[in-house]
C-alpha cells in the first residue's frame, strides 16, 4: 500500500500509550492497533480529527503517501 501510517512515530514524540488514545479519542484499543497497522482500509474524518486533536498535529504527520 501506498499510504503509511505514522501513528506510532507521533505516539512516541507525545509519550502517549495506545491506550491511553484511544481512551481520549473514544475508540476500541483494538480498532487503534488496527489503524496504526496500516491494515484499516479507511478512516473517518472524525476519527482522523480527534487523533490530531489529541496528539496537536497534522493529518500528514501521520499519515504519508509514497509512491510505489
């Protein structure tokens, strides 16, 4: 897949635990561990905008596109 997720990179420069997210964003750890895995085939806008609220970043720190 073209598209990387760099959920665990922001993760690690917040110092924030998975669960800890996943709490604050409203989402089943095991829903976040599938997205952080780039397995999750989409991603709500929603979702997308309570992850960068709680980390303070851009949607392009965590998810990047690089061609194949």
């Amino acid at each position: 897949m073209s598209i990387t997720v760099n959920l665990d990179v922001m993760l690690a420069k917040r110092k924030m635990k998975s669960k800890d997210l996943a709490e604050v964003i409203g989402i089943t750890t095991a829903n976040l561990s599938i997205l952080k895995s780039g397995k999750a085939k989409a991603v709500r806008f929603s979702t997308l905008e309570a992850i960068c609220k709680a980390l303070d970043c851009q949607p392009a720190d965590i998810l990047e596109y690089t061609a194949d």
